[in-house]
C-alpha cells in the first residue's frame, strides 16, 4: 500500500469531479423522457446505499485495501480470483470512458484526427499523473474543482440571460407514472454514474481523517447528483426530449443556443475544457485503483512501475472495445450495466458486506466472553 495521505475535501474533490466526470457526456436517464432528472437523482440514492455498504467495509478493515480484506472475509481460494476480475473491470471501464473522451474530442474539434492519437496523447498524460501517486491526483482534483465550478456558474448564468429556457418542456411531470422512472434508475442511473462510486473503496485508507471521510463523499454524491439532475433539466428544457434523446452530446448542443446581445455565442470550449478535466480525473482513478490493487495482488513495489503498462492496456481496450460509436454505446447500454455493473457494483459487495458482518460480530462476541 502507498504510503501517501489525503484530506477530506481533496477526497470530496475526487469524487464530485469522478461523478460529473463521462455523465455529463451523455443523457442520463433519458429513456424516461422529461422526468429524466428524477431518475438521476433515484441513482444517487442507489449509491449513497451502496457508499454506506462500502464505508462499513471499511470501518471492519480500515487499513486493509479491498484487494486484502476480500481474501480475508471470503478466504484466499475465492477472494483472490474475486479481486484480479475487479482489477480487470476497472481496466475495462476506464478504457470505455477514454473510448467516449477520444469519440468527443474527434466529434467536437479535431475531426481529421485518428481516435489512436487523441487517446494516445490523453492516456499518456493520465499515466504519468497516476505514476506520481494519489497525492498529486488529490491536490490536482482540489485546484480544478473550483475551476470547473466557476466555469459551471458562468455557464449557467450565460444561459439564464440569453432566455432560451422553456420551462413547459419539462412538463408533465410524471406523465407516465412512476415505472418508467423506477425501470430506468434500475436499469441505468443506479450503475451509471453512481455505482461505480465502487472504486472509491480502494482510496478510503488513504484520507488522513477517517472521522470526516463519510461526511466528505456523501455530500459529494450529493452535490454531484444535484449538478447532473439541473444540467439534465437544463438539457431538457432548451433542447426539448426528442432533441436531448437524439443528440450525441446534449450538453454541446445546449452550449451551442447560448447567445446573448448578439455577440456572445459559440461557447463550445466550456463543453470541451468542463468534460476533458473530468475524464482525466475519472479514467485516472479507475487506472490508480488498478494500479495499486494489482500491485497489492502480486507484491510489486513500487506500485507505480505498472502504470505505464496498465495504461497501454487501457489504450489498447479503448481502441479494440468496439468497431464504432454506436456499437460502443449499445454495449454500455443494453450489455454491461447487467453483465458487469450489477455483479460487481451491488452483489459481490452485499455478499461480502453480510460475510464480514457476521464475522466480526462473532469476533466480537468472542472478545467480550474472554
């Protein structure tokens, strides 16, 4: 394990910035139409569920990572296995986020550019940030969450004033009831962005203060949930459902209607500078957490000499995943939310969550009778 220490509000800063990261790339929850900010917020109390489940893990095995008290609560002969497909799922994900960043950049302004160079140059940089440890991704992330909220104020300033909001577009509210909101939470918004609060477990032993650590990511999935409900809203309200649902980036063509007095326009470099900073930060966390957890596994020091190749494996999934975007996308859909997200962001953990529970219980009780 590294020996290296956070604070409370770089962790909040890592994970609002994580959260924000690929969901504001797409319309979250859209299927249900204009109550898709309800199932985004339904999403965000699914992880905080899931973040409590994780926090108690924790507190049973404070300065073990994951890697290490899987294979003590499930023993070796299941946890160890357990432990190198969650590093391959980290691996995985973090190649489909860099997938989606590379599409963006292609799409919005480098359009002659080959996807291989654009997240050639975007997977370096994250390498060699990772290979410097958590520290310097922490003090990173504590600098350009307030950059990327000062740029978020502007925005939605800039989009009040120039009155292209039309409120009725979210309207009805639950016109269809509740099932096609709960259908879509489960479905999507619960995996997607919340869910993978998951990798955080792996840099719970790293905050300095483990009093404030569950204060600091609660109210960081909270302000998270709340900031991808409103731009979902804002998404809603200017593009209308149809346009939002059929749009490849909504939050870029919602950008692109900022007008005001007729000479403040085309501000589509907050769409690139917002959604580049939160890629780096969510496909750095999820090659980090790989990093250290399969040094963990196979007692390599420093942890930092497989960034380099990890990260070149990160490449190669983004560049192999999928033979286009579309294909890309209904795979993140209709095949890993069930596949993948579910096993490993909800039932690997309860069943270990229960395990450990009655285990420690029985320590305890152990104790007490001596």
């Amino acid at each position: 394990m590294e020996k290296a220490r956070i604070t409370p509000y770089q962790l909040f800063a890592l994970v609002l910035l994580f959260e924000l990261g690929s969901a504001l790339l797409v319309a979250v929850g859209i299927e249900a139409k204009q109550d898709a900010w309800i199932v985004i917020l339904l999403g965000m109390l699914g992880g905080l569920g899931l973040f409590f489940i994780c926090y108690r893990l924790y507190c049973f095995y404070p300065d073990m990572l994951p890697t290490e008290y899987l294979q003590k609560v499930v023993g070796k002969g299941i946890g160890r296995p357990i432990a190198y497909l969650y590093m391959l799922y980290n691996l995985y994900i973090a190649g489909r986020v860099l997938r989606d960043f590379g599409t963006m950049l292609l799409t919005f302004a480098y359009i002659e550019t080959p996807l291989l160079i654009a997240n050639t140059l975007m997977i370096l940089v994250i390498i060699y940030t990772v290979s410097k440890g958590i520290e310097v991704l922490a003090r990173t992330g504590e600098l350009f969450l307030v950059f990327i909220y000062l740029l978020a104020g502007s925005g939605v300033i800039l989009v009040l004033f120039s009155g292209v909001i039309d409120i009725h577009n979210l309207q009805p509210v639950l016109e269809n009831g509740w099932k096609p909101i709960i259908k879509t939470t489960l479905k999507e918004s619960m995996y997607f962005p919340f869910g993978e609060l998951l990798v955080f477990t792996m840099i719970f032993p790293y905050v300095e203060d483990a009093k404030k650590l569950r204060n600091a990511s609660v109210l960081a999935t909270v302000v998270s949930g709340l900031s991808l409900a409103l731009v979902m809203m804002f998404n809603i309200s200017i593009l209308g459902v149809n346009l939002t649902a059929l749009s490849q980036f909504p939050l870029l063509s919602t950008i692109q209607t900022i007008q005001v007095a007729d000479f403040l326009e085309r501000l589509d470099v907050y769409f690139m500078i917002a959604l580049v900073v939160g890629g780096f930060f969510k496909i750095s966390l999820f090659l980090y957490v790989a990093v250290i957890g399969t040094a963990n596994l196979f007692n390599v020091k420093p942890a930092s000499r497989l960034s380099y190749p990890l990260g070149l494996v990160v490449l190669f999934m983004s560049m192999t995943m999928a033979s286009n975007y579309s294909e890309h996308i209904k795979e993140g859909i209709g095949i890993v939310p069930l596949l993948l997200h579910l096993p490993f962001q909800y039932i690997f953990p309860i069943i270990v969550f229960i395990v450990a529970y009655f285990k420690n219980k029985k320590k305890s009780k152990h104790q007490k009778a001596n």
